[in-house]
C-alpha cells in the first residue's frame, strides 16, 4: 500500500493507495484538522489505526507540503510543527519518505491526469517532447518546472511566486507602489493569490462595499460580486487579478520554455473559470513579443481535481516501487 499526503496549514489530506503502472487507485482518503495534531506522525498513525482491515503495511510514502522543503525537512509556519520525512520513515519502517513541496506535488500529477480533470483555455500546438510547468493561485502563489529529460516530465520546485511583481499598465504602476508603501517591496503572491485579491479590494475600492468587520473572506467577495457585476470596484480588482494572473502565466511559459503546456492549479481558478475565459487572461499570457509564437502554441489548461495534490504525492510514492 502507497502513502500519500497533501499538508497545509490549515487542512491534510492523508491517502492510501493501491499500486498501479501508471496512476495509482485510491483506496481511503481522510481529511484532519492540521491544528489538532502535535506532529504529523500523531497524525500519520491515528490514520493508519482507524483503517477497517487494520493497520496496512506501508511500502512507499510520499507527501506534498506548503512550504519549501530542504533535505526532507519543511517547516510549516502557522502550525508551528516540522515536517521530518526521516521521523516518519523511521515511524513507517520504510528507509525514506520523499517530501516534496505542494506546487511539486501537484506537478507529479499532471502527467496521469485526465481530459475531464482539466478545462482547456487554450488547447494551443504542444509540443511534447519540450517542457511544461505549472501555478497555482490559493492562499499563496506557488509555481513548478516539469523538465522533460527526454523519456518523462521531472517536476523541480520554485519560490517565484515570492519574486517582484512586474506591473505592465499604469494601474499596475500604481498597483506597484501601493504594495512597496504597504509591504516594503510588491510579489507576486501579493497581487495572484488570495492575500493578492484580499489587497486588490483595498486598492480599487474608495470606500467598502461591505461591512468589512463581519465579512471574514474578502477574496470570496472580490470574484462573487466582480464575476456577478454587482460592484464596479469588485470587477476591477477581479481584472487585475485575471490579467496579472494570465501575464504571470505567460512569464512562467518563457522561463520554463514551456512548450509543452502551461497548467494552472490551485482553489481559485476553478471557481472563477467564467473570468479567465474571458479574454483579458490569454491577452496578458500572449503580449509577449517578440516571443508571442511560443506562448500562442502552448496549451494553457486548469486543474480541475481539488486532490491534485494527494493524487501527484501518490503517482510519485507508486514511480519508487518495482513492478
């Protein structure tokens, strides 16, 4: 049986697995409070204990986490908890558990994803002996590289979305220098994420359109009423997101030469698919002359399966396993 999981600050999923050539089968999928536990291992073992057939033999283990993770080790900042895959190896019996960081999880699953986990935004002219990569807007902005060695996709990780945010039109200018005032310097993540919707109400909003003491999601209400049309502000903050997004996904496609396909994961996109269809997005992805032919052939496809992440984990845990 593979182990897989997806740890978050707030949420972890904890998967079993049964093994498979290619994408391995889900056999029980659990969700935890990340909080509530004192170490992932606590966490790993009430797991495995509640199994109905009993505890199962673990023969490979794999787990995404939302940082950056620097010899099998991640800190998780919110939680207040380090993620050790050499105290769960040692806990499981196995003589390793790869961490990988989320964006990279993710990217293992592309490869074993199919035409119904993913909403086509430019089906484009793929080449695929070339390279992919991928983003991901959720609460943070994270980015991975899929390198083709010639024989598979070899997903590498990134802290890009940390990288400056390069504003394209004067809105963007200003946007720029609202941020550095507020901030000390603009990212990314602080205009593509939730925090980044959170930041842009601010910004295009004179005066709230809510009561902002009682509304605790800001972001939700920024693609609620800008998707609806219920508030001018919120559809130009909405705007800057989706154009800001679809440029920084064309950036990505030019640093990872990504002529096999760009692919967007994460919670927001598919909840705000209407908007990025529109054509504000693939604009700001194509305006990249004089390199405009290599963006225009390169898919661009949304992640729709919310397990991405737990299922990439898995396919990665199943590739260590000899068939």
């Amino acid at each position: 049986m593979l182990l897989a999981g997806d740890i978050g600050g707030t949420k972890t999923l904890l998967g079993l697995f049964s093994r498979a050539p290619l994408r391995p089968l889900p056999v029980a999928v659990q969700s935890y409070a990340t909080t509530k536990y004192a170490s992932l291992v606590t966490m790993v073992e009430e797991f495995l204990q509640d199994q109905p057939q009993g505890r199962p033999r673990i023969e490979a283990a794999s787990l995404g986490v939302a940082g950056p993770v620097i010899d099998d080790q991640a800190e998780l900042t919110n939680v207040g908890w380090r993620v050790d895959g050499r105290e769960l190896a040692v806990a499981l019996g196995l003589s390793r558990v790869r961490l990988f960081n989320d964006l990279v999880a993710i990217a293992h699953s592309v490869p074993v994803l199919d035409s119904s986990e993913l909403h086509v935004l430019q089906a484009g002219e793929p080449n695929l002996s070339g390279n992919a990569a991928l983003l991901a807007a959720g609460t943070g902005m994270g980015q991975s590289f899929l390198f083709n060695d010639g024989h598979r996709l070899v997903p590498a990780p990134s802290e890009a979305g940390h990288a400056d945010f390069a504003a394209r039109t004067p809105r963007e200018l200003r946007l720029s220098e609202w941020l550095t005032a507020k901030y000390g310097r603009a990212e990314v993540e602080q205009v593509v994420s939730g925090l980044g919707l959170r930041n842009l109400y601010h910004f295009s909003h004179p005066s709230p359109c809510v009561d902002l003491e009682t509304t605790p999601d800001l972001a939700a209400v920024v693609t609620t009423k800008g998707m609806a049309g219920t508030c001018a502000h919120c559809r130009e903050a909405l705007d800057i997101f989706v154009e800001a997004y679809g440029a920084e996904a064309g950036n990505l496609a030019l640093r990872a030469v990504a002529t096999r396909g760009i692919y967007i994961g994460g919670g927001i996109a598919p909840k705000i698919l209407p908007a990025l269809s529109e054509p504000h997005f693939l604009a700001a992805f194509r305006a990249k002359s004089p390199l405009n032919d290599l963006v225009d052939n390169a898919p661009v496809k949304v992640i729709l399966n919310p397990q991405a992440g737990l299922l990439g984990a898995a396919t990665a845990a199943n590739a260590t396993v000899h068939y």
